[in-house]
C-alpha cells in the first residue's frame, strides 16, 4: 500500500513540473538585445537609424519566436514598451513596433 501511495506521489509531482516552462533562455535573448538597442541611445543616435532599423526587427522576430511562451498581452507589452523605448532615438521603429504590436 505504501509503494502505490509513493508511486502516484512520484506521478503527481513528475506531471505537476511538466507544464511549467524555463523561461531563462528566452530572457537572456531578450537582454542582450535590449542591451544592443541600448548602447545605441546616445546623443550621436540620428547617425544609427540603420542599427535601430535591424535591432528593431530582430526584437520583433524574438517577441514572435517567443509569443506562445509570452503570451498575447506580453508580447503586445513587450513591443510597446520597447517603442516607448525607442521614441526618442528613431521614430520609424517606435511605428513598426506599434503596429506589430497591434497585431496581438
């Protein structure tokens, strides 16, 4: 009777650790491009439209790599923070990632 009891402990925890997901990975892919992004705020950013124009892309590619880990109001977040972020810096970014955004 112990082993039986043991064993569906053994089960329920095996099965409760299964639907949690590591996240760790897809935050650090999320840090160092937003550290990327950031080194490119400085008051010389009119001369790194190009750069922001790629990071800005690469970071949506990610939001959309990752939206099912995200989820829908995460990922929505994620953009609109990120071109809040960049408001500033490069206009034309701030746009994309809104309208990206949008689509969530």
């Amino acid at each position: 009777m112990m082993r039986l009891v043991a064993g569906l402990l053994l089960i329920v925890f095996l099965v409760a650790g299964c639907g949690q997901k590591d996240t760790t990975a897809m935050n650090h892919k999320f840090e160092r491009l937003e550290y990327q992004i950031s080194t490119l705020e400085t008051i010389n950013s009119s001369f790194n439209d190009q750069h922001f124009a790629k990071l800005t892309q690469k970071y949506i590619a990610l939001v959309h790599e990752y939206q099912d880990t995200l989820g829908k109001d995460e990922a929505r977040k994620r953009l609109i923070d990120m071109g809040e972020q960049l408001d500033s810096y490069c206009l034309p970014c701030t746009g994309v990632l809104y309208v990206e955004a949008k689509k969530f």
